[in-house]
C-alpha cells in the first residue's frame, strides 16, 4: 500500500488510510480533528451533520456517487 490511499466507496464517503498520520484542514487552514490511527471518512454526498466527516446520511438521501453516473451516463450514450 501506498503510504495513503485514498477509496471511493460506492455511493458513500472518500476513506483515507495512511501508514503515517492524516491531517485534515478546513478552507481556513484550521486542523480539524480526529481518531489517530483509524481512516477517515469524508463525507461526498454534501449531507452529514458532521463534515468533513460521513455521518451515514448518504444512505437516507440515496445518494449516488458520481463514478455510478459517469458509468450509467455511458451505458446510456452506448460508449465504452
Ligand atoms: S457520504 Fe456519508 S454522509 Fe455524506
């Protein structure tokens, strides 16, 4: 593995795994904490109560990640 990998869950949150710390910012540069020495999860579907993080609210709301879309947009255009 890499020393941070980075995974697309299907329709849910980004997972960060690293073998070294992660730091999470916000727009203002403030660190944002959280579990040392787990993966973060962050939020892609724009609706937890707790972002950056994932709070399972994409499965509620049905969210569709978008790598399902491209995919469903070129089924539907008969491109490969
Ligand atoms: S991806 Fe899980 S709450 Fe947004």
């Amino acid at each position: 593995m890499a020393d941070t990998r980075i995974t697309i869950t299907k329709d849910g949150p980004a997972k960060v795994e690293s073998e070294g710390s992660i730091e999470i910012f916000d727009h203002a540069g403030n660190a944002i904490p959280h579990r040392e020495g787990r993966p973060a999860f962050l939020c892609r579907c724009g609706g937890s109560q707790n972002k950056p993080f994932c709070d399972g609210t994409h499965s509620k709301i049905g969210f569709e990640g978008a790598e399902a879309a491209v995919k469903a947009h070129r089924d539907a255009q008969g491109d490969d």
